[in-house]
C-alpha cells in the first residue's frame, strides 16, 4: 500500500495516494516515511490540522536528527493553521 501511494502521488492523483498511505499506516504504524508521505498529501490538500498530526506521528518515530529535519515543516504547518484559523473565525 505504501508503494501504490508513492505511485498515485507520483502520477498526481492526491485521493487514492492518500488512502493507501492511510492504510500503510493502518497495516505498519511503526514505518515512519509514510506518515511523513501522508502529512505532504494532507498539507498539498490543505488539510493543515491532520497534516499536523501526521507530521507529529512521523516525529514520534523518527530519531532525533530527522525530527530535527522537519521541525521548520511542522512549524510552518502550524502556523498555517492558525492563519486558517484565524481568517474563518474573522469571517462568521
């Protein structure tokens, strides 16, 4: 399933990549890369909260030097989210 993401991903169809790395995920939770792959469709598809998440979960397995490699994508996840955030809640 992991690789049948990397393929959709590659071929652009952002819809069945994310469900076979969803269930990569579901089939080996301890295989980091494809949460890190998940994250980028879920942010690529401005789902910025589960791509927070996603990202965070891969940052849970990873050792500390690739942690280290995606802080900056995980902070600029964040604050997209909170600019998101911020811009629904100015327009209710």
């Amino acid at each position: 399933h992991y690789n049948l993401g990397n393929l959709y991903f590659d071929a652009n169809d952002l819809r069945l990549a994310q469900l076979h790395y969803e269930i990569a995920a579901q089939v080996d939770p301890a295989f980091p890369t494809v949460y890190f792959n998940l994250a980028l469709v879920q942010a690529i598809n401005n789902e910025l909260a589960a791509a927070v998440a996603t990202l965070s979960r891969y940052q849970e397995l990873v050792p500390e030097e690739e942690r280290r490699n995606t802080d900056e994508l995980l902070h600029n996840l964040k604050r997209s989210l909170t600019a998101d955030l911020a811009v629904q809640r100015t327009a209710h």
